[in-house]
C-alpha cells in the first residue's frame, strides 16, 4: 500500500475518532440530568415551570425530589447529589454558601410565599383565625412542622402573636412538609390549617375547600430563592435551568402561583 494512502487513511480515522468524540460530547451535554430538591409548597408550581422548561430542552432529565427546605439543607449539606436547590426560607441557601456547599454568586429570589387558612367544612366561619382556633369543631388543626419547614414557622408565629399557640397544642397535627400538611386537610383527617397559597391556587385544589389568606403582616417574610449546589456548578444543564428560573416565562409561572417579588418603592 503507498505511503501517501496510509497516511491519508490514518487521517480519515483520526478526524473520524475526534467527531465521534465530540458528538458523543454533544449528546451528554444536551441530554444531561439535574436532579433538583425544591420546597414541597413548589409541587404543582414545579409542573409548570418544567413543562416551559422542556420545551427548549427537551433533552434535558429533571430528577424532582419535594420536601421540607430544612431535611433538604441538611442533605445536601452532607454530600446529597442535588444539583438546584429551591428554598423556601433564603437562611438554608445562605448557611450552603457559607459551608461552601453552594455557589454564592447563584442565588436568586423567586418569591415570597404567602399562607392561608384552609378548611373542607363548610359551616365554620374563616374571618377570624382565633374563632376557628377555639372553635369546638375543631378536633384536628394541621401546620407543617415548624422545626424543620419554613411554612410551620410561619403558621407558629401567626398563632404566638394572636396568643393562642399553647392553647392549640392539644388540636395540633404536624406534616412532615407543607404538601402533607394541605393533605391532611384535603381529605379531613383534619378539621383546618395553614397551607401555603401556592398549593390551593394550583388547578388540582382551587375548587377544593375554602381558604383566606393571613396577613403577610402576621409572621416574618418566607422569602424563597434557589442555588446553584456545588455539584451544580459543574453540570452545564443545571446552569442553564437557573437562568431559566429568570426568564420572563418563568417569572409568568411563579406569578400565578402566588410567588410575587416585593415590589420596589
């Protein structure tokens, strides 16, 4: 075989060998997955905000795990294989960064989160929260567990400032998060509680039972925000989706579900 073949030959394959390369590099980098821990006050509002997503990375798996933002900061402070994290208190994504769990320069405020009084009865009178408190019919009162979830907290403090919390620790149910906690009410297991406004606007619950909303006034702001782990910073389609998160598409979605931004003076 001439020389000048071989050499064209040995050309070919290399040339060949480094597109193959590069497009199986192509391939991972376009049908990555980023596995996500997001607030469970997030889980209807996730459906959407994924769905737009999907539509201009179709090749991207998102992994979704919903709980309470407190057992998720320790997860992933722990080495949990997240890639975003959604927050529903800022304090979690804070104290990552400060561990150096998280990347500092990705945080982003989604919304504050809102939370309402929820009941299926419908011979109880919602206007006034320590009336409903007191109110024989209650048996069962339903919050999420302020140790660890954001929107417990909340529930907490509306109940501390109006002076009946010890008053309601006989009637309390805990849920693990907040998602639990508007299940216990949605299917009577309790008589009422706090949930969070996301959960009863979603399409799934708006036409289930009665709701109103607590002053924001009542308890310290939830301000929400999602980070950047540090296993995140190095998959390209997790970056991508965070600025997803401030798109205008997004922002339309987070709006609908009650995930506002303080407006500015």
């Amino acid at each position: 075989m001439p020389r000048s073949f071989s050499l064209f030959a040995l050309l070919t394959g290399l040339a060949t060998a480094s597109a193959q390369i590069e497009n199986r590099k192509s391939k991972i980098e376009n049908s990555s997955t980023v596995s996500i821990a997001a607030a469970s006050d997030l889980v209807f509002c996730l459906d959407a905000l994924n769905a737009e997503f999907a539509k201009a990375e179709p090749a991207v798996a998102l992994k979704i795990s919903t709980g309470s933002s407190g057992n998720f900061f320790a997860q992933i402070k722990n080495g949990a294989p997240f890639d975003v994290f959604l927050s529903a208190d800022l304090r979690y994504p804070r104290e990552l960064i400060a561990a150096g769990a998280a990347e500092g320069k990705s945080l982003t405020l989604y919304g504050i989160g809102r939370i309402v009084l929820w009941t299926q009865r419908t011979d109880l009178e919602l206007s006034d929260i320590t009336a409903v408190v007191r109110n024989p019919l209650i048996k069962k009162f339903a919050i999420a567990n302020p140790e660890h979830a954001p929107y417990g907290r909340a529930a907490k403090q509306v109940f501390e400032k109006l002076g009946v919390w010890t008053e309601l620790q006989p009637k309390l149910v805990l849920g693990e998060n907040i998602a639990q906690t508007a299940q216990f009410v949605q299917t009577g297991n309790a008589d009422a509680g706090i949930v969070a406004l996301s959960l009863v606007l979603a399409p799934a619950l708006k036409n289930s039972g009665r709701w109103v909303e607590i002053p924001p006034s009542a308890h310290a702001p939830l301000e929400q925000g999602v980070v950047l782990t540090l296993r995140g910073t190095t998959n390209p389609a997790a970056k991508r989706y965070l600025a997803f998160l401030s798109t205008r598409a997004a922002r339309t979605i987070f709006d609908r579900y009650g995930f506002r931004l303080p407006v500015s003076p």
